[in-house]
C-alpha cells in the first residue's frame, strides 16, 4: 500500500505572473504508489489524513481536503458543500515529481497551471 506523501504545488508561469509565484500554491498530503501517481485505494485507507491547504499571496488561507469522486475525478473540497470544490485535470495520470506540471481549476473558474516543488514522505 502507497504512504502518505507531503506535496508542494506553486504557481507555474502565467500572463500575470511570467516568472510563477512562490506565494501561491498549494501543500497537500496524498497517497502516491511507486511511480508517484495517486492511489486511490490508498486514499481509501487513509482518507481522514489526505488534506490541502490553499496559500495565495493577498488572500486567507484555507483548509481542505483531497476527495476521490465516485466518477473517479480527484478535487480539493473546502467546507461547506461543493461550490468551491476544485477539480484537477487528469490527475489520476500525473506523477508527482519535483518538475512536473498540474493544472487545477481554482474557485474562480479559471484552470492554472502549478508545478511540483517538492515531494517528501
């Protein structure tokens, strides 16, 4: 079975920001398998201990948690209900490597690309 893994996402290059942002992110706990994709069964076993936090330059912080959907989508979820629920694209197919790019769709309906800083655990 995949161990929880400590992930750190910032904002990669976008118009406003050319260079990324390290003040914008996102630090996750997530079950990872050996070639650093999301574990579903994983995250199953150990769902209470799958969490975000969301930092943003300017903003408050806020809590969450990583949700496998039952259509197999993966979203981060913050309370209450379901409309600040943030879908990531296709990340049943990333691997969470130092490097490597997601794209999440943020509250504000806009898809950004972030890159993985830092993988431990």
């Amino acid at each position: 079975m995949a161990s929880l893994s400590s992930i750190r996402l910032e904002l990669a290059r976008v118009a406003v920001s050319p260079g990324g942002d390290p003040e914008c992110g996102y630090e996750l706990v997530a079950p990872l398998d050996d070639a650093g994709h999301l574990d579903a069964a994983a995250w199953r076993a150990h769902r209470a201990r799958c969490t975000v936090r969301r930092f943003w330059r300017g903003e408050a912080e806020e809590q969450g948690e990583l949700l496998h959907t039952r259509g197999g989508r993966w979203v981060f979820s913050y309370p209450p209900g379901t409309e600040d629920d943030e879908p990531i694209f296709r990340m049943d197919r990333h691997s969470f490597s130092p490097g490597e790019y997601v794209s999440i769709t943020e509250h504000d309906g806009v898809t950004r690309p972030f890159r993985v800083v830092s993988v431990t655990g």
